[in-house]
C-alpha cells in the first residue's frame, strides 16, 4: 500500500477511547476500528484496558453533564453494571450510598465504595444530627441531609469516572478500597496543545413532583362518629350538632355529599359561626410544593504546550428546591497545572474549592416537625390556605396556627420557620512530583488533602410540636484527610516480555472533631442566639483520629502484548488495631489472555477476544478507639460519661477475598462489545458490635466474628448497528444480578438471628445463617393452612403472632440499564432506561395513611351496611379446623389494624420499577455560523431526568430508604419527600 494513500486516524470516542491505525482510503466509512480503552486504576496509574484482569467501567463527562445533575453520582445511575447509587430522597443535595457488587459487611454503613479525586482517596465522613428517622412525639429532633464532601464535587470539572468493581481492582488502596474504587479525574487541559480554549456552560432546569401518593378525596375528616339520628356527621368543636370530631387526623367521616358542618372558619381561628359546605379541597397537599430551580453557569479557560498545561474554571449554581424555602448555593473554583521543569522532572498541582450554603435545607423522617408528617396527616376537608398565616393573630412568633392537632406543625412554619442552615468549605487537592531518576527509572512523590469545615445552625421557634418555647443549636464540624505516597516504579522490556515493576509507601492520618452547642428554650421567642437560650447544652468536642502507614509493590509483566501478569502486595498498620494485629499483609494477582491473538482467531467477525481471571485478599481495620475503655462526653458542661460500650483489646482485622473471571468480545468490525463477569467475594472477621446485660454495667461490646459471601454475575454490551458520515445509532446495556449469603454468625448467639439494624422499632435487618444481608423481618399475618388470612373470631381483627418472620430483602434479584444515542449530522438524541426486579421496601407512610383512611385502597367497604367490614379471611375454630370468617368491624378499625405499624408485611411492597431515566436532545451549530463569530463551537440542548416511571409501589419512590442519623438504610420508607422530575435546556460555547 503507498504511503500517500495511508491516513493516520485517531478517533476519541466518547472522551477516553482513542486509538491510532492505518486505515485504506477503501474502508468503510461506517465502521469502528480497534479501540483500547483507557482506564485509571489504583494509585492514578493509567493503564490500557486490556492489559488489566479485573473488570472495569469508565463514564465520560459527556455522559455526566449529559443531563446535568447536581450531584454527579446520581449521573452514574443504570448505567454502570453492579453499580447502585441510593439516595434517601431527602432533598436537594442528594447525599448518596454508593455501592459496588452488594452489601459485604454487617455494619449497613460500612459499604460505601471508595471515592478518589485526582489520586487523593476521600474520607466519605457523614455527620448527622443524631437523631433517628422514627421520632413523631420523642420531643427530640429529626434527621437532615446535610450532604458530604462528594457532593461538592463539580460535575463540570469531570473529565471521566473509571470504576474499578472489585476488590482485587482497587487493593492498593487497602482497607477503604476492598468495596471497590471509583477514580475521578478532573479536567486538566493538556489535550488543547498550544490552543488557549475558553468554554462556557449554562443550563436551566425545572423540578416538579413525578409521583404522588393516590391520596382519596371522598370521604373527610372523622372516625364513622355518628348523631343522635344515627347519621354521620362532622363538627370542629362541640356543637349543636355533636361532640368534637375535628381533632382526629383519621378520614373516616362523612362522605362529601353537599351537606353542611360547623367548621374551622380561619377569620375567627374557632369554630364557624354558621354551617359551611362539606367539601374537599384536592390539591390541599400538592399544592404546598412549587416548581423547583436551578441555574448553573460554569465558566473555564484551558491551555497546554510543549512544558505546560494549565486549566483554571469557576461555576456558580443556585438551586431552589420543590418545598418552599429550601435550596442551596454552591460556588465551585478548580486550578490544575502541570509543568515540566526538565526532561526529567516534572510537577503538578490540581486545587479544588467548593463552599455550599443554604439558609434551610428541608429536614426528612416521620417527625412531629416534619413536611412528610404533615402530608400523612392532613385531611381532605382542610384548605392548605388556612395554615398560610403562620402565627394566629397577635402572637408572632408566640403561637402558630395548627387548628386540629398540637402535634402537627403547620407546614409553613416547617418551611419558613424550622430553618437548618449550613455553611461547608471544601478543600480537595494534590501536589505531585516526578523525576526520572535513570532510562527506565522514575519516582513519584503526592501529597493529597481533603479538607472540610462546617457550621450548621437549626432554629426551632416557639410553639412547635417538640420545643414549646423553641430550640437552637450550632454545630461546627471539621475534618482532614492527609495522604502522602512515594512511589518507584521500573519499566523495561526484554524481548517479547515486558516488564513494569512499582514500590512505595503511604501514610494517612485522619483528623476530625465537632463542636456542638444546644440552646435549649428561648428566653425571647424569635431571637436565635445562644446567649438568648434558657439552657445551654454543650458537649465537649469528641476527638476520632486514626492513622494507617503502609507498604505496597506492584509488578506488570506482558509477553507479546498478549499475555499480561499482575501482582499486587500491601502491608498496613492500623492505630485503630492493638499491637499485635497492628500489621496485616495482604495480596493480589490476575492476568488477562488476549486470545484471539494466542490463536490467531482475528476476523471481520472477531476482532477481540479476552480472557480475565484475579483473586485478591483485602484486609480491614476496625472502628477508631475500640481498644480500651474511654469516658464519652456529656450533655452537662465539664462532665462526662461512662463507657457503655466494652472494648476489645484483641480485635484483629477483618479479610475479604475475592475471585474474578471474565471475558471481553469484540465482533463485527468492532461495532459490538461484550463483557462477562463473575466474581465472589468472602469477608470474614468482621468487627461486630452485640449487646450484652446491662448488669455488667456495659449495654454492648465489639467482637470479631461472621462470615459473608456474594456471588455474582456482570454483564455489558455496547454496540454501533450504524455508523456513517451523516448518522449514528449506539447502544450500551448492562446487566448484573448479586446473592449474598451469610456463611456465620458469632457463637453467642448459637443459631438466633443477629440484628444487624432496626428502623421504628418494627423493620429489623436480621442475619441469620444461610440468609441474606438486606433480610428484612417484622410482624405479618397469620395463614391457615391453605394460604387464608387467619382473623380472631371474637373481635374480628387480624390474628398476631408472636414471633417475627421474613418479610422479604430489600435488594433486587437484579438490575439493567440501557442507553441509546442517536446522531444525524448536528442533532443527537440520547436516553437512557434502567430498571429492577423484585426486592421489597416498607413504607411506613403507607401504613399510617391507610390506617387514617386518606387513601383511595380505604375506600372499599365504606358504603357497607353500618360502616362495617368483614375480613376477607378465615377464623379457627376451637377444635383446630377453620371456617369462613364473617365478623363484621368498622371500616376504621379494620384499616387501622390490616395496616397497624408493626404490621410489616402489610406495607411492604415490591420496589421493581422501570425509570426512563434521562432524556436529551442537543444541536450543534454548524462551521458556517460558529466561525464568523470567532467561536469554535455552540451546542443547544434540552435535557429531562426522571421523566417517566412504571412501579406498583404506592408512594413516591420505589428506590426507597431512609436517612437514619447519618446512614442511609435501604428498604424503608419513612417520611420519605417526593422525587423530583427535571426538564431543563442547556448552552455550551467554546471560544
């Protein structure tokens, strides 16, 4: 062939695939040539993709800023094979459980999956307000997301996401990394080589409610009371007409039928002069939410040459979230620069900042102070309007309006006056140096920070439910993630075998401490100072420091690029480990066979085929200060506490081993990829905290014990079924499924369930041998026999057990995720689906809206003779046998028992769903309109997230959890705010 009719053709296809080759001038034009992914493993080193046997994923920045989330991760959604990304639909900031492969520990906090910035491993610390998600009438508070360092990450300072899924994967990076690794790289300009480019970002986005509960608006305000005629009847207050029945939150009274009431007149805050239309009002709980906003402008200038690559971006968003008053501001600065000082020393810094405030961000939980408490408990015949004054007439700040119940504050006294305030500085970054100490000789030095500082205020005003003469508290949170790593690394090749061979160490210290301070009471309603506090409650600032020194080598051998060996070896001492287990050693190894060279099987139909196999070990400190015994702090000042938890002096640390096998095909021209994973994980030696009898004056004590298992199954396909000049078509799919089994248990409890957590005293996650973590148990019902609900003859009402039984796992059987992209010259059309199918979630909105009546399952029965109902069911007779049941109950109490709290089973429901998940459509401006305007491109788009959903789950999400404190406990709702759906237009330039 001549070399004048030889092109070299790089191709980048979605930012991070390249790849250089010779192509004829005859070849097809609607083919995709061999391409080798780019990863970022472990330690920031790049790495060809099929070089490395162990599965990865990588996400590009088009695809994060595709639909432009606030929080990236949540971009990361369906699109990522045995990637779960959970939030507890608390709000704006959307703090989320990032998860890889399932659950491997029994501490349901403890598997979030490492977060790395630009090789700097984040700590991932999350404070609550601890308080429990279960707290209506404890007279405490409520949880808040108040967010964590990932949520400051800029979503348009990413350049790509490598997700490294297993534990061999992510070794290196010891402990933090056995539940895998997700490597984010941010943007750095060298790839403009010698251009200056300025970009500009701007985009606009609309929130509103995708799914309500289906709420009934027939019946009102009442508990089937009747008059002395016999007929029901409502009446605020006592009347002419009855005693008092607007006081209840239940909806089992009168049917609206055009009759008339005395009722609450908000002119004279009492009860109506004259009777007034029984009506309902049906936006009376929707209405209360707005449209929510956000606007976002990023704006970044980016520069590189033979020495230098500089690239320095601000942005700015301002979010107003769907409950009025709340929202959030987030300024985002970036610097990174890389200089060559010399041919053999290089240098680079990469600097992120972000400050997060927000006068209120909403608080989430079933809590008397709650806006989730409200909507459970506000009644069809009330108008939302009646609360709109906040305080009753002549007591400002004094008394708020809450007609028909002291323990429901009104809503917007929630809003506008139960604020959470925060003001969070980050701090993210790395300094970095290289030298080539000989030919094939390099060392590298990093440090890296994660800095956090933070003041969070709660303000709580007078007459609210939990704080009669108000509340006011400060937090100031601070804590410091310091890495420093040297690392040697050798590179040589002899003949056909390649050699690549690494050596360094790490030290990381952690450093956290709060301040908190509670004013307890005001002495003057509205002043929120803690001078103006009646009690001051101030805990002295509990330190929870640890460091980890380690040791670690790695060594990459290849033969004819087409057999490659890795080996991984670390060492790490723990000061959250005594002595003696302070040091624990741990490797990996794995290998990738590129077969279709082996073989010689390259074809138009097989371009690639590669066989992966790895096993690794992982160790796993424990807690911080589980060794000996230490006071904790008390509320009152100058004091402490003793101990309630017994240490152990002989704690060990835990080990996770890891098997992984795999293939990766390349067909058809290399329009179609396919990967297939399987993998297992076994954790044993898990740091477990059981109780113990308070005699010993002690409430618990931590032991080492448990085996875990997960097996599981990946898989992926990306595809192009056309690729022209003028269009293109791509698909990407994924696939995963995971079982866990729990191998063992700690001997003390000799074949009884272990539970690991509990929410609201009814849903308990127990392990028991042979089940599963995610197991969830609780109350149900009883069956005969044949499968009938049992009832109790004499009252009518379902039969209790006394013992608890599974009610179902809160984690799917499994999950998929499909993306399609089309393109026509300068249009493209992108969407993406995911789904999952079975695993449960209790809703404990559910459970109280169906025991008060206020939605529209409660309506059957309601038109029955006498109110009554009959159980559909069956009774047990004295001699053993059972016969039909024919009890007749009141329709509210046979709602308000069916569906009772502890009733687990009752209000639990199946969370499979199918979410078209985003949506967008973009134009990019032609050459012929750009370059007259001295731009090198303008691209328009209109984007939407969460457009669409299909689930049988009742209320607003069927992805549901709850935020517990700081945890976020799959499988539960409680108190759980509406999921938004986003439609919002977006403006890129670049000059």
């Amino acid at each position: 062939m001549r070399k004048e009719t030889q092109k070299l053709l790089v191709l980048s296809l979605l930012g991070l695939f390249s790849a250089s080759l010779t192509a004829q001038q005859k070849a097809k034009k609607d083919t995709i040539k061999g391409l080798d992914e780019v990863v970022v493993t472990a330690l920031g080193i790049k790495r060809h993709d099929k070089s490395l046997g162990y599965s990865t994923q990588t996400v590009t920045s088009e695809e994060i800023l595709r639909t432009q989330n606030n929080n990236w991760a949540q971009a990361l959604e369906g699109k990522v094979a045995g990637l779960k990304i959970q939030t507890a639909g608390a709000g704006p900031l959307g703090t989320s459980r990032i998860t890889l492969r399932g659950d491997i520990s029994m501490n349901m906090g403890n598997n979030d999956a490492l977060i790395v910035v630009d090789g700097v491993p984040l700590s991932g610390k999350k404070t609550g307000t601890g308080t429990s998600a279960y707290g209506a009438g404890s007279g405490g508070d409520l949880p808040i997301d108040y967010g964590d360092s990932f949520n400051s990450i800029n979503p348009d300072d990413i350049e790509s996401i490598s997700i490294l899924k297993g534990p061999t994967a992510s070794a290196l990076y010891g402990s933090r990394g056995s539940r895998g690794a997700i490597m984010i790289t941010t943007k750095s300009g060298k790839s403009r080589k010698g251009k200056v480019q300025v970009a500009f970002n701007s985009y606009s986005s609309y929130d509103s409610v995708l799914k309500w509960p289906d709420y009934q608006y027939e019946y009102g305000q009442g508990t089937q009371q009747k008059d002395k005629n016999g007929n029901y009847y409502y009446s605020y207050g006592p009347s002419v007409d009855g005693i008092n029945t607007g006081s209840t939150s239940s909806a089992f009274g009168p049917k609206f039928d055009g009759q008339y009431y005395f009722q609450y007149d908000p002119n004279i805050e009492g009860q109506s002069l004259e009777r007034q239309l029984w009506r309902p009002y049906k936006n009376n709980i929707k209405d209360f939410w707005q449209v929510g906003s956000n606007y976002s402008n990023s704006l970044s200038v980016e520069h590189s040459n033979e020495t230098t690559a500089f690239r320095t971006s601000l942005s700015y968003l301002k979010n107003e979230w769907m409950m009025p008053n709340t929202g959030l501001d987030r300024f985002n600065a970036a610097l990174s620069l890389d200089h060559k000082l010399s041919s053999r020393l290089k240098i680079g810094t990469k600097i992120n900042f972000s400050q997060t405030k927000s006068d209120n961000l909403p608080a989430t939980g079933y809590n008397n102070q709650s806006i989730s408490y409200f909507m459970i408990f506000q009644n069809p015949n009330v108008d939302l309007a009646w609360y709109r004054p906040i305080w009753k007439k002549g007591q400002e700040q004094v008394d708020q309006v809450h007609p028909f119940s002291s323990y429901i504050d009104n809503p917007y006294l929630i809003a506008y006056e139960n604020l959470n305030g925060t003001n969070k500085k980050t701090i993210t970054g790395n300094i970095n140096i290289s030298y080539q100490l000989a030919k094939n000789l390099d060392v590298a030095y990093k440090t890296g920070l994660e800095w956090n500082n933070e003041l969070r205020t709660q303000r709580r005003p007078w007459s609210s439910a939990n704080y009669a003469k108000g509340y006011y508290r400060e937090q100031y949170i601070r804590y410091m993630d310091l890495n420093n790593d040297v690392l040697f690394t050798y590179k040589n090749k002899f003949g056909n075998i390649g050699v690549t061979a690494s050596a360094g160490g790490n030290i990381r210290y952690h450093e956290y401490t709060m301040n908190d301070y509670r004013g307890n009471g005001l002495n003057k309603a509205g002043l929120y100072q803690l001078s103006n506090a009646m009690q001051v409650e101030y805990k002295l600032p509990k330190p929870n420091d640890n460091q980890v020194n380690s040791v670690y080598a790695l060594a990459n051998f290849s033969y004819k690029d087409m057999i490659f060996l890795d080996v991984t070896a670390r060492n790490d001492w723990s000061s959250t480990l005594p002595a003696h287990n302070r040091s624990y050693f741990y490797p990996s190894v794995s290998s990738s066979f590129i077969l279709s060279d082996i073989f010689k099987l390259k074809s138009d139909n097989l371009n690639f085929w590669k066989l992966r196999l790895s096993w690794s070990k992982v160790g796993n400190d424990t807690y911080t200060y589980m060794l000996d015994k230490y006071y904790e702090n008390s509320g009152f000042v100058g004091s402490v506490e003793a101990p309630l938890l017994y240490p152990n002096p002989n704690l060990k640390p835990e080990m996770i081993t890891n098997i992984e096998g795999g293939m990766d095909f390349t067909l058809l021209k290399n329009r179609l990829t396919f990967n297939f994973t399987a993998y297992q994980n076994n954790s044993k030696d898990q740091s477990i905290i059981i109780p113990m009898l308070y005699e010993t004056g002690y409430n618990k004590r931590i032991i080492n014990a448990g085996e875990l298992r997960n097996r599981g199954i990946e898989m992926t396909l990306n595809a192009y079924p056309i690729k022209n000049k003028n269009f293109s078509w791509s698909v990407n799919a994924n696939w995963s499924m995971n079982r866990n089994k729990i191998i063992s248990l700690p001997e003390e409890y000799n074949g009884k369930p272990y539970t690991m957590g509990s929410i609201g005293g009814v849903v308990f996650y127990d392990a028991v041998v042979g089940g599963s973590l995610g197991d969830i148990y609780g109350a149900g019902l009883v069956y005969s026999p044949d499968g009938q609900v049992v009832y109790d003859a004499k009252d009518g009402l379902t039969a209790k057990s006394t013992e608890m039984k599974k009610i179902g796992n809160a984690y799917p059987k499994w999950r998929a995720g499909l993306q399609n992209e089309f393109r026509y010259k300068n249009i493209t059309v992108s969407f993406s689906f995911d789904g999952q199918y079975k695993g449960i979630a209790y809703s404990h909105s559910h459970h109280k809206m169906s025991e008060q009546g206020k939605l529209t399952h409660t309506l059957a029965g309601r038109d029955n003779p006498g109110g009554l109902i009959v159980g559909q069911g069956v009774v047990q007779n004295p001699d053993g046998t059972f016969s039909p049941n024919t009890k007749g109950i009141p329709v509210s109490a046979y709602y308000g028992d069916y569906y009772r709290r502890a009733n687990v089973e009752t209000n639990s429901f199946d969370t499979s769903y199918l979410k078209l998940r985003d949506a967008r459509i973009s134009y990019s401006f032609p050459k012929s309109i750009v370059e007259p305007l001295k731009l090198t491109d303008i691209t328009l788009a209109v984007f939407g997230r969460n457009l669409w959903m299909w689930t049988k789950f009742p209320l607003f999400d069927p992805e549901a959890a709850t935020l517990d404190d700081s945890t976020i406990t799959p499988g539960v709702e409680m108190g759980q705010l509406p999921q938004a759906r986003t439609i919002g237009f977006q403006l890129n330039v670049k000059f």
